[in-house]
C-alpha cells in the first residue's frame, strides 16, 4: 500500500509542490487534496486581468478538474480542513469527511487583514483575494458608481485599476504620502501617482479611515479628520496575514507564520509548509518567485531526494496595470556605506534609480523603461562587480556591456 500525502490548500503553493513531486516520484503516494474554495487550481496572480476584462477565469486555471483525475488525486474543492489530529495522523474536513496522513502538507495561504474600523462588516465591504471577490466587484460595477480601495500597495492599485475599466469612479485612500512605499522610493511613486491620475483614478495619501458608514449597504468612508467620500464599494487591500488557526490548533510551532526549517519541513518531521503561510528565518513571503523555490525543495524533499535545500533570494516587483511599467528589486532605501545613481527624463515619463554599496548593485528602481530589469535584477543575485561600467550602468546592458 502506498504512503498517503494529504495537501490542505489547493491553491498556487501546494500544487505546485505537488507537481515538483511528480517530476520526481510520480508513484510514490496517494495524494488526496482539500480546498476551501469550489474550484479547481488557478493563478491567483491573474486576478487582476480578470478584473479589467482582459481574462476570464477560465483563463486563468492551473490544473482543471480533469488534471486531478488524471494524476489520480482526490481533490475535495470546497471542503476545507478544520481539524488536524497529529497523534492520530488524521485530518477532518467540514463536512465530517476524515483522512489518514502518513506526510502532510500546509498550503493555507493567507488571508487579507480587514481593518477593524466601525461598519467594516457592512455589505459591499470586501476583501480582493479569491475569484469570489472579483464576481462580488463585477457585480458591484453594474449596479453602483462609486468604489473606494483603501491600502495603495500593489494589489490596491491594481484593483483600483480593474474597477476603472469597469467603468467605476475610484478613490484609492493610502496611509503614507506616497504608493508603493513598500516597492517604490517617492520620485517613482510621484510618476506613478500622476500616470494613474491622467487615466481618472483619484487619491487620498495620508488619509486614515474612521468609519465605513451605511445602514444596511456601504454608503460612504468617513476619515479621522471628519471628511466623508460616498462609496458603493469599498475594497480593503490594506495586507495579508498568515493562515495559522489550524496549524496553531494542531500545536504546531509558529510565530508570525508556521516555522519551517530549509528543508520546509514544520518542528514535526512529517509535516512540510510552504507560501504564504510559512516563515522561514524569520521571513514570510508574498510573491510567487520565492514560494516556487519553496515548493522546488518540499517536492523533493517528499520525494525523498532530499538534497535541496530552501535559500531566501530577492525578488522583483512589478504592477499589473497594462501600459504603466514599473519595476522594483532589492534595497532600493539603501543606508549607511550606500550611494545611488538616478536618471530623470520628466518628459519621456522614465525614472532610474539604482542603489550601488562596495562595488555592487543592492537595489533598483525602474519607471517607464523597464526593460534591463532583469539584468539589474541578475547583477543584484551575483554581486557583481560593476565598478568598469559604473558610468554606463543607468543607460542599460547594451552599452554597460560593449
């Protein structure tokens, strides 16, 4: 009889692990998967697309329905897990299905922070995480006019985005004086504030909400200095936090998120985590670059071709907004010891800022001309030493490289 592998989350994180573990022992378990969502696997990524009309879901599936059937797998869509019995080896799902685990994998995400303020309970309050969440704004742009997107980080802007194509009047309300303030340093995020503006989206920087008011439906967003904006739809992008309730119950070590060591395995030998839901040396992690290197280490690791082990690198950030090109890596602040090279061209609308420290590339930022990304991105992971084309490197590969 085979071992069994049971994989709670059936999203972007535990699949792909899945499918790393194929590539390498396509026989060695029976796999049963459990997802709290009713769909097969899709590119959470993608949203965003989906939401300006430029994909349908469909689009966007991973692996169909039909794929788990092929590769023999139980998928139980719609059925999270609410119950982990270590001792047992046994995990219970909403619906009283139960299943036996000889190596278990922690897939559970994140889940988006709601601000606590007074009426966030309110329909038309909303989260943009899931496919559901799209349907709930599609739905909202064609029955109501005013949107309201509070957290102006990526996903904030590229829902504010989406809801404009939508035909929506959007006001994106923002806690710092300038977007991006996680991936962007103030002169990149200026351009990208005016770019944003000339296609009709509205800002609030600085703004802390007070209230969603309403007495039944979202009406409006009152902010701590007594302003008021209408609002239909307000959508809360304001950041995620760890899914750890079940691990947490089934006494499984966490912190900030659940704790793994470089091989993704939990302080419990024949429990694995990987994304959103994991800490690994003390980081999470939200971007998909780093959660592929986790599910390359777990699969092989389940595979028991346990030579991998899970390294922490930067990764690139870029907005899904078609027609705005913005690219940000590494230590674009830099500090003490560090020194920047920047080029403005105000009326070509193009911003490069590179941050430089002991001969090396630690940080870039792009706007408008994003195309030798990669490069800066593949000087930034092999320190290398750039000293000969110091004053070439603002103006590309093609010339630093000649």
């Amino acid at each position: 009889m085979k071992p069994a592998l049971v994989v709670i989350g059936n999203g972007m994180a535990g699949m792909r692990t899945v499918e790393e573990l194929y590539k390498l022992a396509p026989d060695l378990y029976d796999i049963t998967v459990f997802g709290a969502e009713p769909y097969g696997n899709y590119n959470r990524i993608l949203l965003s697309p989906v939401l300006a009309g430029e994909k349908t879901v469909d689009d966007i599936m991973l692996n169909t329905r039909e794929w788990y059937d092929r590769h023999n797998i139980t998928l139980h869509a719609g059925d999270p897990v609410v119950h982990i019995d270590r001792s047992r080896r046994i995990v219970r799902a909403q619906s009283g299905k139960e299943v036996r685990y000889d190596r278990l994998l922690l897939a559970t995400g994140s889940k988006p922070f709601i601000i606590p303020v007074p009426g966030h309970e309110l329909p038309g309050v909303i989260a943009f995480r899931d496919i559901q969440d799209v349907e709930t704004m599609l739905e909202a742009s064609r029955n109501h006019r005013h949107a309201v997107v509070i957290g102006g980080g990526l996903l904030g802007l590229e829902a504010a985005n989406g809801l404009m194509r939508q035909g929506m009047d959007v006001t994106v309300v923002h806690v710092t004086d300038s977007l991006m303030n996680q991936q962007l340093d103030k002169p990149a995020a200026a351009l990208l504030q005016k770019a944003l503006e000339a296609r009709g989206l509205r800002f609030l920087l600085n703004a802390q909400t007070a209230e969603i008011t309403g007495p039944d439906r979202v009406t409006g967003v009152r902010f701590k200095d007594g302003s008021e904006i209408p609002a239909d739809l307000v959508v809360m992008t304001a950041g995620v936090r760890p899914n750890i309730a079940l691990a947490k119950e089934a006494g499984l070590h966490c912190d900030r998120a659940i704790v793994v060591d470089d091989t993704m395995q939990t302080y419990d030998p024949r429990v694995y985590a990987v994304g959103e839901c994991v800490q690994h040396r003390s980081a999470t992690f939200g971007l998909v670059a780093p959660i592929w290197d986790q599910a390359r280490v777990c699969g092989a690791h389940l595979a028991g071709a346990g030579h991998r082990r899970y390294v922490q690198q930067a990764s690139p950030t870029r907005l899904k907004v078609t027609g705005v090109d913005l690219y940000s890596v590494g230590d674009f602040i830099g500090g003490e010891g560090s020194e920047d090279l920047v080029l403005r061209d105000p009326r070509k609308g193009v911003y490069k800022r590179l941050v430089l420290k002991d001969g090396c590339v630690i940080g870039a930022v792009l706007y408008g001309d994003v195309k030798d990304g990669p490069w800066y991105f593949d000087l930034i992971q092999k320190k290398a030493d750039i000293t000969r084309m110091r004053q070439t490197l603002l103006f590309g590969e093609e010339l630093s490289a000649a």
